[in-house]
C-alpha cells in the first residue's frame, strides 16, 4: 500500500478549514436568527444552526486528529531513516 503521508496531512487540513468556514457560517445564522423579531418558525432556524455548529466543531476535532496522526507517521518515518 502506497501511502503519501504529505496528502494525508493536507485532507486533514483542509478539513479544518471547511470546519471553520462552516463554523463562521453557523454562527452568522445563529445571530441572525436572534436578532430578527419574526415568527416562532425562525427559533427552528437558529436551533438548527446551533446543532450545524456542533457538528462543525466535531469536524475539525477529527480533522485535527488526521493531522495529528499524519505527524506522527512521519515522525517515525524520519526516526526510522536517521
């Protein structure tokens, strides 16, 4: 199995930066939605902007672990060629 460690890092990167686009958005929905005086329906909304950014901060946590790994593979890589 060819494994490129260099690709590895960069999707665990770029999953931390689609993490935080979609946190940025969650959280222009949620101050929206509490600043508008408009119908019971809009509390649906920001509830379901709230969750969105859970589920955000769940993607970059394991994005983060990907690149916490990919770090660690080459480590030991770069250890076991020294």
């Amino acid at each position: 199995m060819n494994v490129n460690v260099n690709t590895i890092l960069q999707t665990g990167l770029q999953g931390i930066e689609r993490g935080v686009e979609g946190v940025e958005r969650s959280a222009t929905e949620i101050v929206r939605g509490g600043a508008v005086d408009g119908p019971a329906g809009s509390n649906s909304d920001v509830v379901e902007a709230v969750v969105d950014l859970k589920l955000y901060e769940r993607s970059i946590e394991a994005s983060a672990q990907v690149v916490r790994t990919a770090d660690e593979v080459l480590g030991s890589l770069l250890d076991t060629m020294a």
